[in-house]
C-alpha cells in the first residue's frame, strides 16, 4: 500500500451517562462490520454502536468486570476478546451468551517470562491498553501503553506469547511533537490486506501504520479534523479500520465521540 492520508467523513457524539457510555476507550468492528463494539475502563458493559454513533441498546450488554481498555472480535465473529489495563488481563467474552468465558492475566500464560521484565510487580498504571485479532491465523495482539510500548501476539486461545516487539524509534515509533517518554499506544486494529496493524496514539493524536513482518512503521498520519480550524482528536483510545470501505473509526475518551474517516491516497 502507498503513503495515504485521512479525510474526516463525519463526527458523531456517541457519549450516554444514563447508561455509563462516558469514556470509550476501545473500538472493534462486528463480524459484518455494520456495527461497532466499544467499551468504557468504568462501566462493567459491552456497547454496540452503528456506524454514526448510535447505540443499539438491544445489543448491548453488561458483564460482570470493569475496567476494560480495549476491546476485538474473533476471527470467527463469536466471541470478543478484551484487556484489563490494571490486571493486565484478556477477557474472552461469548456474544451469543453475553457473558465472559475466560479470563487469562498475561502473566499465567506460557512464554510469560520473555516480556516479565517490561511489567514491573507494583504496576505503573501502563499495561494492556488495546487488541485486535489476526482474522487468517485467529492470533490476538495486546499493545502496552508506554514505558515502554510493546506488541505483544498471543496465541488464539491468549494461554501463550507467540512473540513481542518493543515499539520506539529504531522501528518508526517517534514524533515531532512528543518524546519518547511521552508517546504512548492506545488502540490497535489489524489488516488483513498486508499483515500490518494501526496502532492510535492518545498523546501524538495519530496512527502509525506498522508493518509487523518487517518490523517497520509505514507511516504516521495525524488524526485531523479540519472544522474551519485545524485541530486533531483529543484523546484517541480505539481505533477499527475496514480495509474493504477504505474506512478507519476513531473513538475520543475525552470528547466520548466517534470519528468517520475515510483512508484517502496522496498524489
């Protein structure tokens, strides 16, 4: 895939205290990808969406853990899998059932010692922040906030760590803007097209874009909404992208919005 750049499409505010959608901080396209899954770090729920915004409260559901940072569908579009940044959990959740079936704590899976190191035992408050899932081979990704930032894929079942990755700026993880202290990963979404990931970063407002074989960013494209001012999403925690429609979803915990846009080619 050649450079690309983002166009807004449209901004929906998908924010609902009635129902405790206050800070969405993860984003997965349904298996048809006609709806949206997000979830809230202080709400024990499950939110569907349609694609502006609007919650389908018939199917949405509440399960019995809070504090979920991020949130994907299976490859075969039957369960969901979630993240628990303070257990630095994964949550496999039935959506048929609309309860949890499993919950695997990274540090009860095999391999855990080769990533141990970088999740001290007194947690710093920067663990699992995002997920997605490899729909060709079902393995799960977890992305740790900062401090540093890894990818971590996990096997489908999440009872092994396949593998890991330290992202910095050896392999393309800098900004302009922000140190290398400071920039963090928030959200992640796979991309079956070329085995390579979106990964949103909440203090340097864009997407990388990552090529996992080569270990390499493609590109970085800031998350810009050009309103009259030229201003960029505050506080992006999920991200889905539907390669089919060219489209990428962006969810704002600060502003509890949903942002449309469209992945356009430059030149």
């Amino acid at each position: 895939m050649g450079s690309c750049r983002l166009e807004l499409i449209s901004s929906h505010r998908i924010g609902d205290p009635g129902i405790g959608l206050n800070e969405p901080s993860g984003l997965t396209l349904n298996a048809d990808r006609t709806a949206l899954y997000t979830v809230c770090d202080d709400t024990k729920a499950i939110f569907c969406l349609d694609l502006k915004g609007q919650v389908l409260l018939q199917r949405s559901f509440f399960i019995s853990e809070a504090g979920l940072e991020g949130i994907a569908l299976s490859a075969d579009g039957t369960q969901l899998f979630a993240v628990q940044e303070e257990t630095n959990a994964v949550l496999i959740i039935d959506i048929a059932a609309r309860c949890e079936r499993q919950r695997q704590p990274l540090a009860a899976m095999a391999n855990y010692d080769a990533v141990a190191e970088h999740f001290p035992e007194r947690p710093d408050n920067k663990g699992l922040e995002g997920i997605t899932v490899n729909p060709v081979n079902g393995h799960v990704f977890v992305v740790k906030e900062s401090q540093p930032g890894l990818l971590i894929e996990l096997d489908a079942q999440c009872r092994s760590i396949l593998s890991s990755r330290c992202l910095g700026a050896a392999n393309g993880f800098s900004h302009p803007k922000v140190g290398p202290d400071k920039l963090d990963f928030s959200g992640l979404s796979y991309d079956p097209r070329n085995d390579s990931l979106w990964i949103v970063s909440d203090q340097g407002r864009c997407l990388f874009h990552y090529d996992w074989e080569q270990d390499v960013v493609l590109q970085r494209l800031d998350l810009e909404i050009d309103d009259g001012k030229r201003r960029l999403v505050r506080k992006a925690e999920g991200v889905a992208v539907d390669p089919e429609r060219g489209h990428v979803y962006v969810v704002s915990d600060r502003d509890a919005r949903l942002y449309v846009f469209k992945l356009a080619a430059t030149g």
